[in-house]
C-alpha cells in the first residue's frame, strides 16, 4: 500500500507537513511518500498564463504522483480562514490538467493550526469541496493547539487522547 501525504502549505517548517507526515506512518505496512509544495511552485493560475504557457509541467507531476497513491494523507494549512495561497494555486493548475485531481483516492483529510480552533474553517471547507474534484474523504481529523499536541523531536502526537483518537480513525476508515 502507498500512500502519499502532504501538508497543504510551503512553509518550510510546516506543522501541517509534519501532521501529514505523522499520520501516514500510522497506517500498517506501507511506503509513504511526503510531498513538498514547493517543490511545485509554479506562476500564479490563469487563463492567459496557460494560453502563453500551456499546462504546467509540474502540475503534470503533482497530478502523476497522486495517481500512484493507494490512500492520500493531506493536512491543509489555514490563512484566514480558507486555503494557503500555494496549495489553490496547485489545485488550480493542477485540475486544468484533471478535474478530479484526487483521483477518488481515498483520503484522509486533517487540518492543525497553533490555535484552538485547530483549522477547522479550512477543514470544512475542504470536506465540502474535494469530492466535486475526486475527492473520497473517508475521515477528518483536526489538531488544535499544535505546540501543545504534538512532540517536534518525536514527529508525533504527544496528546495522548488525539493520538489514539487518530489511529482509531485510521483503524475504523481505512
């Protein structure tokens, strides 16, 4: 089994990538594959760009290395509210390629942010909107309070009730 994880935001220390990154290692016996989104920068989604440009070479690549996935762990990054900037602008690009750029893959749909919301603006609204593009949410899960929750040194979660709420998720939906 494959699974491919990525945090939906470029900063290089993303809490979201490492969410990601913990959870994909959850799941028993399988190759996990963490993406970077910056390693998908390209310019910023529209028409006349694409016209001038055709479609991205690196949305292709985003677009294959979901294709090789068995289950998607994403954890999406929230700026006020809604979507990070890079990870639209990688939807968007990439969906000119593939409409349902998820691929009806089933997914594991989280979110986290240092507050005690835990990024579930960003949550529901990506709950909401991913299987119009192939999305096959099979569960959610947010981590509020990241600093609180989460070991950096150990790449897990340190809350001892969200880690076993986690893996019950994880047992129960996939």
């Amino acid at each position: 089994m494959k699974i491919i994880a990525f945090g939906a935001s470029p900063s290089k220390n993303s809490i979201n990538k490492k969410l990601a990154t913990s959870a994909a290692h959850l799941f028993n016996d399988a190759e996990v594959e963490v993406l970077d989104l910056n390693d998908f920068q390209m310019p910023i989604y529209s028409v006349d760009i694409e016209e001038e440009i055709g479609k991205h070479n690196l949305a292709q690549n985003f677009v294959d290395k979901i294709s090789t996935a068995d289950i998607l762990v994403v954890s999406m990054a929230e700026n006020n509210g809604n979507y990070s900037v890079a990870f639209k602008n990688v939807f968007d690009w990439c969906t000119r390629i593939r409409k349902d750029i998820f691929q009806d893959k089933p997914m594991l749909l989280m979110a986290t942010s240092t507050g005690a919301n835990g990024a579930t603006s960003v949550l529901g609204i990506a709950k909401n909107a991913f299987p119009f593009y192939g999305g096959n949410v099979k569960a959610t899960f947010s981590l509020p309070s990241f600093d609180d929750n989460f070991d950096i040194e150990k790449g897990e979660i340190s809350n001892d009730k969200m880690r076993n709420e986690l893996q019950k998720i994880i047992v129960d939906n996939f």
